[in-house]
C-alpha cells in the first residue's frame, strides 16, 4: 500500500524515528519537516542543529554516541578558537563546519534554506525529503525564572537547560514554504516522531498554517517519554514547568487537536482512563518505543505503520 | 643599538626572514608591514594568506614542509565541503579555519585587520608588531595571455601561476593605517624581505604614501633570487615576464628610488658591474642567502644587520 507520509521531527529522538520511516517507505512516500526554532548564527555561520540531526542520521553518518555531530569528529578548528581566547560555549566539529560553510553560502548566494537543505541531502544520498519547517527566520527564546530571557542554545547548551522556563517565544513571523504547503496538502498520513513536544514540534507548529493542516490529517504521535521521564533531554522537566503532566494524558492534552493516534511505552501500564479522560477518541498504542540499535529504528517504524493501518486508517 | 626596523614581507621566503630579525631584534623596535594583495574572500571567510604565513612562522607553528598554513594539519572540513560536490581548488585546513572564522568574525563586528591582526598575533605570543600595509580593500589582479584576467588565488593557487602575465593591476584606492603611518615615521631601517618584487612587495607600494615614505629611509633589500632562480615561487617568471631581468640587476632597476643596499647570494657571482650600470649608489652585499634551518633564519638577520650598521648607517 502506498502511503504518503509526513513526518515531524526534531533532534536525535525524532531523528532516529525518522530513520526507521525512511527504511520501511519508498523515497518519494516520506517528508521529513524538521524543526528550525534552534537554528541560530555563530561565527558568522548559519547553524540548524535540528536539520543536521535528521540529515546526519539519515545518511548514516551520526555519532552513534552523542545522537548528533558526525561521528569520528575531530576539533581542530575550534581547539584553534579557544587559543585565540574565544569562549567555547558551543563547539563546531571539523567535519560539520564543512556543513556549515556551504549552507551560509549558498544562503548568502540567495538560496533558500529548503534548497540548501535539498542539495545537501542529496550529496549525502538521502532518498527521502527532509524540508525545514519554514525558510523564514523562526526563533525558539525562552524566558526563564533564573536567567531571564535567554537565546535557545544559550539555554540548551551554556545552562545546560537547567533554569526553570517561564515561557516560551517563538520570534518570527513564519510562514510555510511551498514545499511544505505540498507536502501536507498530499501526506495520507503524519507522524509526529518521539521529539520534545514543547521544543521541538510547537516551532514547527508556530508557523503559520501547519497546525490547521495537521488537524485535517490523520495524525500519529510518538512520546519521547517513558515512564514519565524523557528518554533524551528536557522534554520532562519542560513539560512540568509548562503545565503539561509528563504522561501519557499530558502529552494527549498538548495534542489534543491533531493527534489520533498516541504510541507509548509498554512498559507505561494502564493509562487508557487517564488518556481518555482528556482525549476520548484518541487510540492508545501501546508497544516498545525504546530505539537502541539500528534495527529498533525500522522495527519502530514498522510497527507504528501496521497499527495505524490496520487500527485507524 | 637600538634601531627601529621596519621590514616588508610577503609569503613564505619573506615570512623566514621576519622570523630570523624577530630573534634579533627586541620586539619594540621591528615592525613587520605585509603584503594584503592576495587577501580575499573563501566560503565567506576573510582570507589573508601572507598575514598568516608571517603569522604562523613568529608563532613557530608554520608547516615546516610547505612554508605557509600551520603544523600537524587536519583537513576534515574541506574534505566534507568535497563530498558535498564542492571544487575544492582553494582547501582550507581545519586548525587554520579557526583563524579564517575569528578574523572574519572580527572584521563583521567593525574591527580594522590591523586590529584584528594585533589580537591574533598577541594570543600566539607573538612580540613585534605585524601589521596590513592597508586596512582597505587592495585587491591584486592579474592580466593573462592565456586566460584573461584572473584574481590572484585563482591565477596562483587554480592555475599555479602558469599563464603568462601581461599586466598586475591593485585594484581598490588603498590608504595607510595610523599604525603604518607612525612605523614609518619612526623606521630608521626598512628591510625588503625576500619575497616576490612584482607579487608580494608591489602591492605594499601601491598603498597610498608607502613608496614616498620608502624613499626617505634607509632600505635593504634582500634578494629572493638565486642564480637568477626564485627560491621559491613565481619570481624569476613573473620578472621576465613584466620586463624585469630575474637578477641583481633587474632587482635593482626595479628597486631603484627605494634601495639603498641589496643583499644577494655569494654564489651569484661578480655582478657589480651590471648592478652599478643601473643603480650607481646601491651597496651589494653578498652572503649566504639560502635559509633552510631555523638557525639560518637568525644568522641571515645578523649578517644583513651587522653589515648595514657598519657599512651603511
């Protein structure tokens, strides 16, 4: 069954997702929308941590350690930097620089980040489409108890995601790329891969027609928790400070509107009269979540499709 | 004795000699004016390449092999910029990238390369003081029988200086900085290091008020010409070609209103009847010119200094 799919993604959870999907669809069934609230300039380059995540990982090229970054990464550049007395709050790997000089300059050549983000793709043998939310310029802030207002890396990377997060701003005005637009206007199906849902999928959600677009399409979201904890991050400790439960019924509550389908854990026990409480048409699919090897991502993948097949569509 | 030097350098041979005058000199009194003709934009880095050959060789971290770029070199993200189909005619190396992003980061928040260039050289500990013979825009151009006009890392480094050239052309209306200005005013010696007449030294003079300055100053050349053979590089050809003899004569037509001695190779043989025929006044000293080790460098600095100060000043 041929099947048009979209799928939501941010950093290494939602990468790995994405993976999976990529290995169990053809090519031109699978559109991966990436979130760009993180992107951000440093040294003059134009960095999109969470486009480089899924990219990475799709070409196979990820440090299997970290989530991110490419593996057998080495630091010179950077190493260089902090002799010259710079303040190495956030490191660029050698190999990933070569990422980031072509993208500032076929940015600043007048290419749009959706074509950059194509042509690189491509020179990594990537089949399916990875397309960033949005081409305009979209900010994650966030506004802190401890910190005040704070830039996105500066939070993640030199806090630590450690100050409490009052708020979050998403800076721009952005509107859906023609790719985009397509993409949702032909998908059969979205998946809303196991990414943080305040950081990573509320940005994409922030630009302007891709929430309606979601609620008109049969939706499929995937927790990043299990047992209430993130397997990766902060989605947990964010979710809390943004009054979300991080559960089952909170993640059902954040989605309320777009989501059909919530896989969880199944080793997160009976949440069916929690999730129904808040959601009552929502189905509950509940299996292992838990990606570790490369198989898990395909098997992830394969399992989602068949139940949502079978259950819902 | 104290005595103010001011020398001018271009690349690697130039680079060799500042390196032995800087171990002679306290580093108050030398001040190294370089060559910014070849100076030009990568990727949207700020590219100075004589600035960092001076720099790296003061520093003791030049490649011993090839002169210029810095030792135990990595090269991964040009090699990533390759995979991703770029024409990698012009590799950057991975530790000297660090240099290219700070000084193009500097120059973006509104400092001078003569700034710029100050606050590399002291993080790398380096005591004289290195300056742009401009902080505008000097751009050296080349004119080619065979390939038209060429910019100069494309005519040098694409094309490895094999087209004939017609014509060198400065482009940009280029001032002194204060900081080249009080240098010279200051200077009771300017040393000519050997680098390329025509390549490394011609675009220093085409700054507005160099040469005058020039003029009025003692001045040692020093010849980058060996049996009427560039040590290194594209000397000897380019002199042929734009009309200049590649030996103590040529050099001291092409030096005449400025030098007051040349210093070549003992090995040059009897030249003072040639060099007199067109430069009555010159001083010729000749010595062992070749510096291949580090001790090489110094000596070479103490000979040229000892005979200018006895023989000359």
């Amino acid at each position: 069954m041929a099947l048009k799919v979209v799928a939501l993604a941010g950093g290494v959870g939602g990468a790995k997702l994405a993976h999976g999907l990529a290995q169990v669809l053809p090519p031109e069934d699978l559109t991966i929308i990436v979130n760009v609230g993180d992107d951000f300039q440093h040294y003059g380059l134009s960095i999109s941590p969470d486009l480089d995540t899924v990219m990475y990982t799709l070409a196979g090229i990820a440090n299997p350690v970290t989530g991110w970054g490419i593996i057998d990464e080495t630091w010179q550049a950077f190493t260089a930097l902090e002799h010259y007395g710079e303040d190495m709050w956030f490191r660029l790997g050698d190999r990933d620089l070569g990422t980031h000089l072509l993208r500032t300059h076929l940015l600043n050549q007048g290419l749009r980040l959706t074509e950059v983000t194509q042509r690189l793709s491509q020179h990594l043998g990537i089949g399916p489409t990875l397309l960033p939310a949005t081409d305009d310029t979209l900010a994650t802030v966030v506004n802190t108890h401890e910190k005040g207002v704070l830039g996105f890396q500066e939070y993640f990377v030199k806090y630590k995601w450690q100050p409490t997060v009052t708020e979050l701003i998403f800076e721009g005005r952005a509107a859906m790329s023609s790719e985009v637009q397509i993409a949702l206007t032909e998908a059969q199906l979205v998946v809303i891969c196991p990414s943080n849902p305040l950081l990573s999928i509320a940005p994409i959600f922030a630009v302007a027609g891709i929430r309606d677009a979601l609620c008109d399409l049969p939706c499929v979201v995937v927790s990043p928790l299990i047992g209430g904890r993130a397997l990766k991050g902060p989605a947990d400790k964010l979710m809390r400070e943004l009054g979300y439960e991080p559960s089952a019924s909170g993640l059902a509550s954040f989605y309320a509107d777009i989501a059909n389908v919530l896989v969880i854990d199944e080793h997160d026990g009976d949440v069916q009269a929690a999730v129904q409480a808040v959601a009552p048409t929502l189905h509950l699919y509940q299996t292992n979540i838990v990606m570790q090897t490369l198989p898990d991502r395909q098997d992830l993948a394969n399992r989602i499709l068949s139940y949502v097949s079978e259950v819902y569509l």
